[in-house]
C-alpha cells in the first residue's frame, strides 16, 4: 500500500482566488490522479498525472482552470484557479500502478470558496 | 461508456439484518470491479475487489456479467459497517477509475 498526504486538508477561500493542493506519496509511483467529490455527489476524475509529461483531463475539466504538476515519482499538485462557490468540494488525489488493480487515496482536502 | 450506477443513495438495517448494496455498470469491455468505503471522518480505502474473490470485514460481492451488477452484501450487518460505500469500475487498459454516486449505510441497534 502507499501511504498518501494532502495539503492543505481544508480552506476557506475567496471567489477569484486561486488554491493549491500538494500531494505526497511515500513511494515512488508511475501514476496519480486527481478526484473531486462535490457535495452530495460521487467521486469525479479530474486528470490523471504522469511524471514528465502533460496531465490528461476528462471531460468538463481543462488546464486552465486546473493546471497540475508532476515534478517527480513522488509528488504531485493540483490549482484551483480563479475559484467561485461552485469549486466548493474535497480534492483527492490517488495513486495507482502502471497496471490499476487497487487505488489509494489521499485524505482528501475540503475546500470551501465564498 | 463507462458507467456505474448506485440505485440506492440511503440504505438503512438494523443490526443483524442482512444487508445488499446495489451496483450495476455498463462498460463493452473487460471490466474490473471495487468496493470502496468511507467511514466517518476516514479516508476512502479500498473495501474488495473481483477479481480477488475475497471476504472483507464480512462482506461479498459477486460479478455478475450477465446481469452487470456487483452487488456487495453481508449475512449479519454490524453497527460499525455504518459508513459511504462506493462500487468503482476500471479497464484494463485504462488506468482511471470510474465511481457511483455511493450508498450510504446506516445500521441502526
């Protein structure tokens, strides 16, 4: 297993503002991706993150709005730009082999934008 | 696509009850199926997955491709199983992860 932290784990934060989130696994790790989870609402993907090589978003989400780095194996960030109260959610990320069996997760950070 | 549908967004039992959560998907290919749960104020962490054919804290969960479903159930559901239980889908040549909307459990003394 991996174990996976976050940062911040939560935040209140002004619309037109910008937040980031780290994410830092204790093993290095081919893959990770990032999750939303909005209230009320399942997990979504955001983008799955490689290292050395452009995020690949899904669809509803693009790189302006959700630039993210992948400086090395082991660590990760993901912004929330420009925010309003509709990116009020908790952001995950998780991580996976070269081969997805299992996921595992980050703690997750709740976001909160007024 | 791939998809994955919870019909159930509340469940509640009573302790000792059999307990069924519900999850069907559609996906043309290969599929490989999660349970994943959250207990309160936890993070998400993997409950089972298919193609182990395992038994977690009790619970199981069969694929059915006939039916595309994978339901997790319990003979016997305990207080502490009370928590978000999500039924994830991959592929193998993906590597994301698809989610309902999740169930969530109460069970109740």
């Amino acid at each position: 297993s991996a174990v996976i932290s976050q940062k911040p784990s939560r935040d209140i934060c002004q619309r037109g503002t910008s937040l980031t989130i780290q994410c830092q696994v204790d093993s290095q790790v081919t893959m990770m991706f990032w999750y939303r989870q909005q209230p009320g609402q399942s997990l979504t993907l955001i983008a799955t993150a490689n290292q050395g090589s452009e995020a690949t978003y899904e669809s509803g989400f693009v790189i302006d709005k959700f630039p993210i780095s992948r400086p090395n194996l082991t660590f990760s960030t993901l912004t929330v730009s420009n925010m309003s109260p509709e990116d009020s959610s908790i952001y995950l990320c998780s991580v996976g082999g070269a081969f997805v069996e299992t996921q595992y997760f980050g703690p997750g950070t709740r976001l909160l934008v007024l | 696509a791939q998809r994955v549908t919870q019909p159930e967004k509340l469940l509640s039992v009573f302790k000792g009850a059999p307990v069924e959560l519900k999850c069907n998907y559609s996906y043309s290919g290969s599929p490989e199926l999660f349970w994943y749960v959250q207990y309160s104020r936890q993070r998400l962490q993997l409950l089972l997955r298919h193609i182990s054919r395992e038994s977690i804290k009790g619970f199981t969960a069969d694929l059915n491709k006939g039916e595309t479903s994978f339901h997790l159930k319990k003979p016997f559901a305990q207080e502490e199983d009370s928590a978000m239980y999500y039924c994830a889908l991959s592929s193998w040549n993906n590597n994301d992860m698809r989610f309902g909307a999740g169930t969530r459990l109460t069970v109740k003394p």
